[in-house]
C-alpha cells in the first residue's frame, strides 16, 4: 500500500506540473504553432496521467485490465 500511496504522490506532481504549464501555456497572448503543439502535449500528458493513476489503483485492487 505504502509503494501505491508514493507512485499516486509522484503522478499527481507531475500532473500538477503539466497543469501549471498548460495554464501557463493558454494564458500567453499569441500563440504560434509552437505553443499550440505544446497545448495539445500539456493535454495529452494529463490525460496519460489521470490513465495512469487509474491503472494503478485497478492493478493494486487485482482489478483485470484489458490490453488496449
């Protein structure tokens, strides 16, 4: 439990992380390409991260998950 408790503690930093970037990425007044390719991988990278957490907690209740 104690090693499922420090990998949600590390995800949830990292998407804490992801979510300061991406505000700070849709707060700029114009956005290039550049930055609109990093929306999409802020987006993409919480989305991975909520996955993930999700994942863990089926894994850790002995939970079947299919291959996808």
């Amino acid at each position: 439990m104690d090693e499922l408790l420090r990998e949600i503690a590390a995800e949830k930093e990292q998407i804490s992380q992801t979510l300061t970037a991406l505000e700070e990425a849709l707060n700029r007044q114009k956005r290039t390409i550049v930055e609109l390719a990093a929306i999409a991988t802020f987006l993409h990278n919480f989305y991975n991260g909520i996955e993930n957490l999700l994942k863990r907690v089926l894994q850790f209740k002995k939970v079947s998950i299919p291959d996808s």
